[in-house]
C-alpha cells in the first residue's frame, strides 16, 4: 500500500523539524531541487508553462495505472525544490484524492509566505495546475 | 526661506529616525531596504501629516464655501505650489495625477489626439512598460508610427543614430531620464534639444530621477514631465505631470467630470483653465497634500549633501560587487545613479533574491517592467538593488555578505 497524501505531508513536516534555521532549510530546498525528476526538454511547451511565475515552470501530468504522476523543470533552483515538495506529496495519488488534498504542509514547514497569489514564484499557480490536471482526468 | 538658516548637515543615522519601517525587522533580521527603485519609504512627517488632514482638514476641494471645504483646497493648492517650486514650474502647470504611467496616458490621449496618420513618437530600447505600451496603443489608434532609439551593450541609448530616428515626421519624444533597470542617467538636456530642433515636444519620464537628482524643468526645456509621489517619500497612488502651460492649454482635455468644466449645458461644455482642465472628478486630496509635505521634508534637509551621499553608495556597492567573482552588471554607463542590475554566474535571480530575502534584504529581482529591454540582453530578468539617501555603507557591506552567502548556498 502506498502512503496517503497526509503521511507524506506529515513526513516532509518531520524532515524539516530537524533544521534549525533557514539556511539548513533552503539548502535541503536547494537539494531537492536538483533532484526533481525533470520534463524532457522536448515536452517544455508553452501549454505546459505555469503563468505568473518569475522563473519560468514547466508541469507534465501523466496517468499510470489510475495514479498521477507528475514531472516538472524550472529556470530557478528554489521554484523546483519546492514543486519537488508538491510531486513527492501528490504524486502516485488518485486524481480524486489530488482534488480533495488539503496542502497543510506548505504553511508547517514556513513556507507559506509563498502562498500568497501576487507571489512571484507562483507556488499557487503549482497547486492549481497540479490539481486542475487531476480533474481533467476526474472529467475523462 | 527660514529652513535654510536652520538646515544642518546631511547625516545619515539621523535622517534614518525620521523612517520608521527602517527599524522594522524581516525574518529576525535588521531590514535592508535596497528596493528604493520600486517604491521608496515614508518619513514619519508624511505618515502624520495624512492622519492630520483626515482628522483635522478633510473635506472636498474647489467646492463648498464652508470653512473645512476652504481648508482642505488651500492645503490641496498649497502643496500644487510646493511640487511647482520643486521642480522650477508655476503652480499652473503642476496637473495631479495617480502616478507616472496616468500622467503618461494622459498626454499619449490628450496630445495624442492631435496626430495624423504617419506622425510618429519617438521612445527609445530602455524604456519601462509604461512608457512603451501608452504610444503603442495611440500608434493603433491613430494610425502613427513608434520608433525605438537602440541602447548599446553598456547601457547606454545609441546617440550616433539619433538622427535618423529623430525626424521632421517626429511629433514627440518621450524618454526616460533615468532608467529604473539599468540605473543609466540619460543626458536629457541635449536630447531634448535635439528634438526641439526637429520640432517634435518632449515628456521627460522622471519617475527614477526626481528622488536622485535636482530637477528643473525651465532648465531642461521639456514639455511635459511626468514622476510618482511613491518614490520620492510620498505615498501610493499620486503623480505629477508637468505640462508647459500654453501647449497644456491647447490640448484638449483626458478625462470628462467634475472639476474639469467651466460651464456645462447639455449641448456643449466648456472647460476649464489649466491644471483643473486635467483633474476630473474629486482628486486624491490627502495624497496631494502627503506629496507635499514629502517635498517639504526632501527641502528641511541638507539635499546636497544627501544626493553626495547617495553618489558616494552607489560607487562603494559597485566597486564591492565588482570583487564577486562571476557576477555580471547589467548597464554599465558611465553615467549612472545609485541602481544596480546584476545576474551572477548562471544563477536565477529569483532564487538569488528568495535567499537575500531570508537575511532581510529586500532587492527586486524580475524584469523590472522592461520586457523588451530583458529580450535585448537576452535575460531573464537581473537581480536590482536600488539605493536611497537613508542608506548606509555599512547596508552594503551587509548586502555583500549576504550575496556571498547566498551565492555559496546555489552553487
């Protein structure tokens, strides 16, 4: 059985418990970043491009056996940590699970100054691209 | 004038009291304002003097004959008069606006309505949204022609091809004096004599340079100038556009209202005189008056003294930046005011700016509004730090560490 959204939200909660001031945190973002699994180049297209970010972001969304799977680039290491967050939490999950998801994660971890809509870095803008892909695949 | 008598010399740590954000903290850290360029803080004079009007003074301008009504126009004129003395104008051709880009839109609709087809406007490569987009839709509108006066590679506008943009054909030429991406200080005096030569008027965009330097319209010779209050001390929302006062009078009016008539039937209206002819409706009254009282704090200081010192940062922060290995200046005019646009290595200058941020610096990072001026440098945006007077080296060497860190943390 594969973990529930909110285990994996509880467990990104616990991982950064454990750093004691920013830089640990932005360097653990840092990190991840370089480790999101990447879009293929050919596939950064411009119906794949989040609007209203500041670094450009790239979203792939795939079905594989009922489950989402996204994949996801972006020009700016931070913006790919953390939609690295979101892929780990929302990814292999049912598009009905995705819809209904509640992301408390963002605001524990101290991430929620990101949150805001006119945030440059569009994190909203993920959220919403991530679940709207899930209910096209609702729709289908 | 009393003030001079009193005026004492320019001292940094002491003007810093007199804005109180500066003191505020941002993530547990002391708060190092270097986002001057998008919209500069207010002095406790100006806060207080918007509660003082509300609480005292308010009531609408150039109507009633009670005395609140009287009260607040004579405070509302005065500060008109204020703003005229700053820049060298008469209080006749001081127009209220709510900010740089409407006072652009004003002229690019009001004199814009004074082009034939085949006219042109003149702008030039280094010019912010607001500057580019109001004559792209008046070219749409009335069939003109925008032309675009290239920058070079430092930074600079390409003056050696200034005559084959700047023609008989040329109605008008709006430019930037400083540039609020590159920190280039134009030489606006010559370019505006220059156009006046080809007959074309000129609306000097002083938005970056009216907090930096001096301004003096009568010496400039331009004919329409146009700046925010939010850069220089004073609050959102209100802007100036100067306007010489017998080609303000000719031109038609913007917008149609209250205020702007002098007599109104059904069939027809006349208008009224210059600057009212420009302010329709009830006018932004406490930004007015928070305007000019920003003015009159910039005039209680040693002024001199604070431009020298603001001179003197922006060339210990370059000289500092320059020691940072791999980081790039974008604009590297000789000319230039206290702004800097950087990039550093192959770094994203969101991620550069996100990690500034969390050490309490705040800088701007993006296209700074000048997408065409990014797509020439074939960037995604620079990372700007953009000084005040309220400043201080010590700021800078902050600053340095924290890029230092930040950098250290990306690679």
């Amino acid at each position: 059985m594969s973990k529930s959204i909110n285990e994996l939200q509880d467990e990104v909660i616990e991982e950064f418990a454990l750093f004691d001031d920013w830089m640990e945190k932005y360097e653990y973002i840092i990190d991840l970043g370089k480790d999101l699994p990447l879009i293929e180049e050919a596939k950064k297209t411009e119906d794949r491009l989040i609007h209203g970010c500041q670094s450009r972001v790239w979203v792939e969304a795939e079905v594989l056996d009922d489950r989402m799977c996204f994949t996801a680039d972006s020009e700016a290491i931070i913006t790919k940590g953390i939609i690295s967050l979101l892929i780990r939490v929302l990814s292999n999950q049912t598009p009905e699970n995705i819809v209904k998801s509640e992301l408390y994660f963002i605001g524990e971890i101290g991430l929620q100054e990101h949150l805001s809509p006119t945030r440059a870095n569009g994190l909203v803008g993920m959220i919403n691209r991530l679940k709207s892909e899930a209910l096209k695949q609702l729709a289908k | 004038m009393l003030y001079l008598c009193t005026m004492v010399p320019f001292d940094v740590l002491r003007v810093r009291q007199d804005f109180p954000i500066l003191q505020e903290t941002v993530h547990g850290k002391p708060l190092i304002y270097f986002d001057n360029g998008a919209s500069s803080q207010k002095p406790q004079q100006v806060i207080d003097r918007i509660n003082h009007y509300y609480a005292k003074e308010h009531s609408n301008v150039h109507r009633g004959v009670h005395h609140l009504s009287a009260k607040a126009t004579e405070v509302y004129e005065a500060a008109r008069k204020t703003v005229a003395d700053f820049v060298g104008a008469t209080h006749e051709e001081i127009v209220f606006t709510k900010g740089t880009t409407d006072a652009i839109n004003t002229i690019a609709f009001s004199f814009g309505e004074t082009l034939k087809p085949g006219d042109e406007i003149l702008i030039t490569g280094m010019e912010h949204h607001s500057n580019i987009v109001p004559w792209q839709m008046l070219c749409e509108r009335k069939r003109c022609n925008l032309k675009v006066l290239p920058v070079l590679e430092n930074g600079t506008l390409d003056l050696s091809e200034i005559d084959r943009f700047l023609t008989e054909k040329t109605k008008l030429f709006s430019f930037v004096h400083v540039s609020n991406t590159l920190g280039t200080v134009n030489p606006a005096k010559e370019l505006i004599s220059k156009a006046h030569a080809m007959g074309a008027k000129v609306l000097l965009d002083a938005a970056q340079s009216i907090q930096h330097m001096p301004i003096n319209v009568q010496e400039l010779d331009c004919d329409f100038l146009a700046f925010s209050g939010h850069k220089v001390f004073a609050p959102t929302g209100i802007g100036v556009l100067y306007g010489k006062k017998d080609l303000m009078e000719s031109l038609p009016p913007y917008q149609g209202g209250g205020d702007m008539i002098e007599y109104v039937t059904f069939e027809k209206t006349t208008y009224n005189s210059m600057p009212l002819k420009f302010e329709a409706g009830t006018p932004n009254i406490s930004g007015v008056i928070a305007l000019g009282e920003a003015l009159n704090y910039l005039n209680s200081l040693d002024l001199q003294g604070a431009f020298q010192h603001e001179e003197a940062l922006g060339k210990y922060l370059r000289s500092h930046m320059r020691e940072i290995p791999k980081v790039r200046f974008i604009g590297e005019a000789p000319e230039t005011c206290s702004t800097l646009s950087f990039l550093v290595d192959d770094l994203h200058p969101f991620d550069l700016g996100t990690l500034l941020d969390q050490q309490g610096v705040a800088v701007r990072t993006g296209h700074h509004c000048t997408q065409p001026l990014m797509q020439q440098f074939n960037i995604p945006g620079t990372v700007r730090a953009s000084l005040a007077f309220y400043n201080t080296h010590e700021e800078i060497d902050r600053f340095i560490t924290a890029l230092n860190r930040s950098i250290q943390l990306l690679s």
